[in-house]
C-alpha cells in the first residue's frame, strides 16, 4: 500500500487527475510493459539515448536508441504536461542526449492562492434537477397516510469559472502560471466547473479565442465568444493579461468588455502589481474602487466609490474589478464575488480617462531593435539606463544575472530560484518588457511551446554582464541541480557526449546552464553511469560534463515583442486639498491629495546648516494623501486605548498636541490598526522584529523620505516650505524652544502651501526608510536602503528607521525641508511622532 500511496502522491504533484478505473489501467499496463521490457533504464533520472549520425551505428548498447532517438525537427511530447520541450541546436546531429533537469515552481504561492478562494464554495438550488427528500417523505405518510414521495432541489455549487488566458507575446512567460492557476480551480470543490479559453491578442481590432490552455502539440479548436462569455453574476469571467499587446490599445476590446460587463462577472486578472499598471493599456482608463452590493453581482450593478476629486464618468459605462497574484488580493477580489467585501477593490471604468486616453501602442522592441550601424551602442546604453533608474531592485539584479545565462524559461526560472531568490514574477516581466529582449519567432510558429525563447538585444548582454561572472551561475545551477534531480517539476536538458565533445555546436546562447561530475552522473544511474566510467577514462581534464538548453535555428529572427510604455510623466507640484477623512466619529483626520511629481530632493551644498547626508538628486514619486498634521493624542488614543505622551511642565499639554513618545514599531502598529478600524487591507506583516511593507495596499501607511520631503516643499526648492527667510519661519514653525517648552496643538500655527501643518518643528515624524546616504543618480519612488546598506544603531543589529521635520527643540538649521535625522525603530523619544498617508484612490 506505501508504494501505491507514493504513486498517487506522485500523479497529484503532477496535477494529473484520474479516476479509479484510469488508475487501475495504468497499473496493468505498466506491468505489462514491465514484462515486455527487460533491459529498461531505472529510475526517474535515467537518459535518453544519444543521437547517433545518420549512418553511424549507435554503440551504446542501449536496443531503444532507435524508438527514442530526437528528430531533426527537435524533441516533441504531444501528451506531455507542460514543461520546456528542448531542442538540440541545428540539426538533430548534435553528439548530446535528453536527460530531465530539475525545475522551479511556477507559482510558488499556489496553497494561499487556493485559500483565498474558499468563500467561493456556495450551494444554491439546481434549477430542473430534483432528489428525494426523505424526511419529507416520511413526515408526509406519517401526516397524510398517503405514499407519495416528496422531492427538493440538488443543491449545487453557485460559482462556475471561464479562465481566458491572454496568449499575446509577451504573455509567454506566463503560461505555466496559467496552468498552476487552472489545476487549482479545477481542484476547487467549490466550483461548478471551470473552463479555459485562450485570447489570441495580436490583433488590434479582433478577438480570436480558442477552447483550453496552449500545450506544446496539442490543437484547439475555435470558440465563440457566447462561449467564453457567461451569462449571470454566478459565471465568472476571469481574464489573465499584462495588458500590453495589441488589442488592448485597440477600442474593439473595450466595446466588448463593456457588452460583456453589462451581463457577466467580468474581472481582469493582471499579472504585474499595480505600480505598473500605468506603463500598461489600463492607462488609458479611470481607476476607481468599486464593492458589492450583494452576492454573484454582474458588473453594472457594482457600486462605484471614486474619491472627491474624481469627477463622475461622462458614460454610464461598467467598471471591470483589477486583480493581481498576490493572495490576499485574490482574497479580497473573492469577498466581493460573494458579496461580503467590507472594503472597495480596485477597478477601471471602461469609458477611457480624457486625460489618459491615448490608444497608441508602445513600439515592440524588436522595430527599434539596434543595428549595426554604429548607433547601437549608445541606444543600448540608453535602454539600460532608463531600465536602471525605474525598474525594481530584484529585477536590476535579475537582468544582471540573466545576462551570463542561456533565456529559456526553464533557465531564468532556475536562476531566479538560485541566485536572485527574491525576485519574482513581477521582476522577470519587468525584465521581459524591459525592450531589452526580442522573442523568438519559432515560438509564435509554435503556440502553446512551453520552452520561450528570448534573446538580448544586441550589446545589452555584455553591458549587464560585468557585475555577474559565468563561472558564478554554473556553480550555483549545478549544485542546485545536483540536490534535486529526480523531483516531479522537471524540464528537457541536453547532456554533452563527452567521447564527441569537440563536434558539438554549442552556442554563446545556448549553454551550458551547469556542469555535472562523474560522481553525480553516476549517482543517477543508467547511461549516466556509463557516461561517468567514460570520463573516468578520459583522464583528470574532463571531469566533469555539460547541461545546456539550446535554442531554435530562428532565434535570431525579429519579432514583436510587447514592452512597457515609458515611465508615466506625472503632473508636477499640485495639491487637491482635501480628499478624504478618517476617525470621523472621534476625531477627525483630514487627507490633502497630492499629484506626483518631480523634484530635487536634498540641498545645495550653499544652504546654511547642510548636512553631508543631503546630497542632491532629482526624485519622482507618485500621488499619494497625507494627513493635513501629525497625529494628535486624541487621535491615538481612539485607535490605540492609550496615551503613552510625555506631560510636559510649560505646554499645557492637551489632546490636540501631537502624540509623542512614541517608536517606529508603535507607528507601525498604529497604522495597522487604523487601517482595521476604516475597514482597509493592512500595509504591514510584522513577524518579530522584521517588518514588510505592500506598498500597493489601501490602507494607512508611514511616508518615505521622498514623499515626506516632497510635501514639505509644497512646490518650492527653498530650505524652507515658504522660502529661504528663516526671520518669517516661527509663523509656520515651531522651533527654537527649550526642552522644558514642550510641543504645541498640532494645528495652531499657519499651513505651508498645500496646506499641510508642522512640517517644520513640534515633533520628529517617523518615515518608512531605513537610514543611510543617498544613492546617486535619478530615482522614481524610492523605498531607501536594503537591510544591507542601512546604518546600524548602537552597533547592535537593529537597524535605524529616518525621521524628518526636526522637534521643537531644534534650531533654524534643524527644522529645514532636507535635514534628516535618525533613530532605532524600538526607541520611544518623547519628541518623536509620525504622520499618516495612504495610496491615492486613482494613481495621479
């Protein structure tokens, strides 16, 4: 029974589900098959057999060289689960073998994936299906005498789910998290039942769909939009797409989506997180919050929440809720499915933005693709500076290390898993659409090839090469493969004859990807033992043997391979007075909406009372509100029960001074709390000390350094939020006191430009960043240092948090837009306190 209990295990992390008789079949044809073949290989790891040259006599001894040996067309599995199809390079003449590597997970978060989707499992009545009701029965004979059975609706589940996979260019990478998200619905018992449908987006002005996911070798038929398309709130339509192809600048997906919204569940998917959504074909669209009024609503009957500044849409056209893969998103996405959200989700309306409704394509990379005409390089050198100054960190260091590596996606998955084990998804699209890379065009010729193919653009590789050294990536992949040969996620590798190496083809692009030893070719037995014996025999020189992917012949033709629009220009240095309030019942905090835009963070070297931590540099943020002033104690002990402020002698402390007293972990958890309290997603996960941030989140947050310096200028580049004159500062400004003095109520003194009180004196105000110097150059949206370059407190292994604004106690020089200060986040100073922001309803 343990041997049969592994077998099942095995056929469930494959995502292979088979009935009772499929099982029993299997087993009595594999005996069958194990009777009629004495001399098979052992073992999950066993190779197949080399290609031999047309003509030559395969030598190994193995009789199934024939049946197995690769075509010239490459290796092919019509039947096989997704995986990276492999194939020799050039002609199927290549002295190398198929062996299967292992391989990475594709959506690492598939268990909270499913969690999240829980809420979906509802019965309701089948309408036309009926059973027997036996209690009924028996209560109607025992009350009437008379034998007549009585009958009640099956009970069936209320949700069924049409999954549409965008299957555009630059969805490639994708496709095996479509497959991971369609084996967990069709895993869910909560579901009526699932289809999947694929959305061919080439083309800008027609939809063309096909039944069931792409699978290498597999032909699907056409299918009509009435079958993609469901009919009630209770058919979800669930549309996965990063929104950069063709069809989504193209106004006849709109017209659709809004037909289907005006009688379907119609949601969007997107794969990449919301920072990004406005370099994408949702630019073109307003952003609003929507919320359920009651379960299995279709989109018309969504209520719309936009914030006070947004003006209502010129057409009554239906909002379509945006999602990402992050669970708790699909959590929340799922609570408004079934009529339960307490909070709004993001959604776009389908009437396009006037001020965003451009319906120009970014140019595919591959038309701008450098030639060789001498221009190259600068244009290259050019992608990659903007590529640096506005991708994420963990994607920098992806392109950096991808940059010494064959782009399969087998290859990227392993080294995303090896050498950048931060990176995500997210990151490796970044990347993808970086313009960086063009696509090969065998993979458009073959849709559904689980192995994409990508290539740099000329220069780019040996630009991005210099940071990470080849040798590091085969140390790295091989251990990594050594430790997990024979696991169930596996993809087709080719293995180097080492009695041939000399003749084999191998390309810069095409490997090797790792090296194996002859202790671990032997280790994995079959014809690997009897590669390992003919190392051994060849002497100390060749130790050790190549694993390489390998790409198609037509790698190198042009394609057009989607990317991201530039980096959105945002308006500069405007206020939208005041959007929002919170704790309105006990004492209210007013939000100013804030526009994004560009600014010189820092000081001139000039300014009195510089310090060498201001170093210049031109920043970007993005809109966000913040609290017209600090946080009062009335404000805090509403959230919190308590009030941990210091009484100071000559204040007069009263509620409406500012809290203080207070550490970088109680703002947190403030925060956090505050956010429960408005019905908002938290912002914070809190594990001991460590804290993560979700930056995307609606909730109530700290600012960053940026955001803070940003609107204390309120528009000015002057040391001060209203000049250089520090003669007029006290009108705005409390500072200059002693200690003994203590703080003043948070509002009474004159607001800076955008109308924001204390940003100057009274208390310090905790931010998000960790402190260290700024790094040169241009930024957009900077988050500060990594736990690694932050500076430590006490030289113990905390690291200091930022705080901005200076205290009351601080003279002229300490109270300026730039001067920074910094303090351990479990330190309680009793003139330190915070203020509150939080993500704009409708990035600005």
């Amino acid at each position: 029974m343990s041997e049969l209990a592994g077998f099942i295990s095995a056929l469930k992390a494959a995502d292979i589900d088979l009935s009772g008789r499929e099982v029993a079949d299997v087993l009595w044809l594999a005996m069958q098959m194990t009777r009629a073949t004495t001399n098979a290989s052992p073992g999950r790891a066993a190779l197949a057999p080399s290609a031999a040259k047309p003509g030559q006599a395969n030598t190994s001894g193995d009789q199934t060289a024939e049946r197995e040996k690769p075509s010239s067309e490459g290796l092919s599995d019509a039947n096989a689960a997704p995986g990276a199809e492999v194939h020799p390079t050039g002609a199927s003449k290549a002295p190398a073998i198929s062996i299967r590597a292992p391989g990475a997970r594709a959506l690492p978060t598939s268990l909270a994936f499913m969690r999240a989707l829980r809420p979906l499992r509802q019965l309701i009545p089948s309408p036309g299906r009926w059973q027997l009701d036996e209690s009924a029965t028996v209560e109607w004979i025992a009350e009437t005498g008379l034998w007549i059975p009585q009958f009640q609706p099956i009970r069936q589940p209320r949700f069924g789910i049409n999954f549409v996979l965008d299957e555009g260019r630059s969805m490639g990478i994708w496709q095996h998290v479509a497959h991971d998200i369609q084996g967990i619905l069709e895993r869910h018992r909560g579901l009526r039942d699932v289809q999947c449908f694929g959305l061919d987006s080439g083309h800008r002005d027609r939809l063309i769909f096909r039944a069931g996911l792409p699978r290498p070798g597999v032909k699907r038929r056409l299918a009509h939009e009435s079958d993609v398309v469901g009919g009630s709130g209770q058919r979800l339509v669930l549309i996965m797409s990063d929104c950069v192809d063709p069809v989504w600048y193209g106004r006849g997906l709109t017209a659709r989506l809004a037909r289907w919204a005006n009688r379907s569940q119609v949601s969007l998917l997107h794969v990449l997180p919301e920072r990004l959504w406005l370099r994408t074909a949702l630019r073109r669209f307003e952003f609003v919050d929507i919320r359920a009024a009651k379960p299995a609503c279709i989109n018309r009957e969504l209520l719309v929440q936009r914030a006070p500044y947004q003006n209502e849409s010129p057409q009554a056209a239906p909002p379509i809720p945006v999602l990402t893969l992050v669970p708790s998103d699909v959590a929340q996405w799922v609570q408004t499915v079934v009529g339960h959200s307490e909070t709004g989700i993001p959604a776009i309306v389908l009437a396009e933005s006037p001020a965003q409704n451009s319906t120009e394509q970014p140019v595919a990379a591959s038309r701008r693709q450098p030639g060789h005409d001498g221009q190259a390089e600068p244009i290259v050198k050019q992608r990659i500076d903007q590529f640096y100054m506005v991708a994420s960190p963990a994607a920098i260091r992806l392109a950096e290390a991808l940059s010494a590596a064959p782009l399969s996606w087998p290859t990227m998955r392993l080294i995303m898993e090896t050498l950048v084990p931060e990176a995500t998804m997210v990151d490796l699209a970044e990347f993808i659409l970086s313009g960086l890379v063009s696509q090969s065009i065998a993979d458009r010729q073959n849709p559904g090839a689980s192995d994409v193919q990508y290539r740099f653009i000329d220069g780019a590789a040996e630009l991005l090469s210099a940071r990470t050294p080849a040798p590091i990536h085969l140390r790295a992949l091989s251990l990594f493969m050594e430790q997990h040969l024979g696991q169930p996620i596996d993809f087709r590798a080719l293995l180097r004859d080492p009695s041939q190496v000399d003749s084999l083809p191998w390309r810069p692009e095409s490997g090797p990807i790792a090296v194996f030893s002859a202790q671990t070719l032997r280790r994995m037995g079959g014809r690997c033992a009897a590669i390992a014996a003919r190392l051994e025999r060849l002497g100390p020189t060749h130790e050790h043997v190549s694993v390489a992917t390998s790409l198609e012949d037509a790698i190198n033709a042009k394609s057009e391979l989607g990317e991201f629009a530039p980096a959105p220009q945002v308006r500069p240095n405007q206020s939208l007075g005041i959007v929002h309030t919170a704790l309105e019942d006990v004492a209210p905090m007013r939000f100013v909406g804030l526009t994004g835009g560009t600014f010189t963070m820092g000081s001139p070297a000039s300014e009195p009372g510089r310090g060498d931590d201001e170093t210049e540099r031109e920043v970007t943020v993005y809109g966000f509100e913040i609290a017209e002033a600090v946080v009062t104690q009335t404000q805090w002990q509403a959230v919190m029960g308590s009030n941990p402020s210091y009484k100071f002698e000559n204040s007069g402390d009263t509620d409406e001074h500012p809290v203080q007293n207070i550490s970088w972990y109680d703002a947190i958890e403030f925060l956090n709390k505050l956010s429960q309290r408005e019905g908002l997603p938290e912002c914070y996960e809190m594990s001991g000390t460590r804290v993560t941030l979700h930056k995307s989140c609606r909730g109530y947050r700290l600012p960053t350094e940026a955001e803070w310096e940003y609107a204390c200028r309120a528009g000015s580049q002057t040391a001060y939020g209203r000049g250089v004159d520090a003669s007029a500062l006290g009108e705005y400004a409390w500072y200059g006191k002693t200690w003994g003095d203590g703080t003043v109520p948070a509002k009474s003194l004159k607001p800076n430009a955008w109308g924001l009180y204390g940003m100057h004196g009274n208390v310090w105000e905790w931010v998000w960043d960790r402190y260290a110097p700024y790094p040169d150059g241009t930024q957009i949206d900077p988050h500060g240092p990594s736990d690694n370059n932050a500076l430590l407190m006490n030289n113990d292994d905390t690291k200091t948090r930022s705080l901005r604004g200076g205290a009351f106690g601080f003279r002229a020089g300490g109270v300026r837009c730039a001067f920074r200060g910094w303090g351990g986040p479990g330190v309680r100073v009793r003139f330190d306190g915070l203020r509150v922001v939080r993500r704009a309803r409708r990035q600005l």
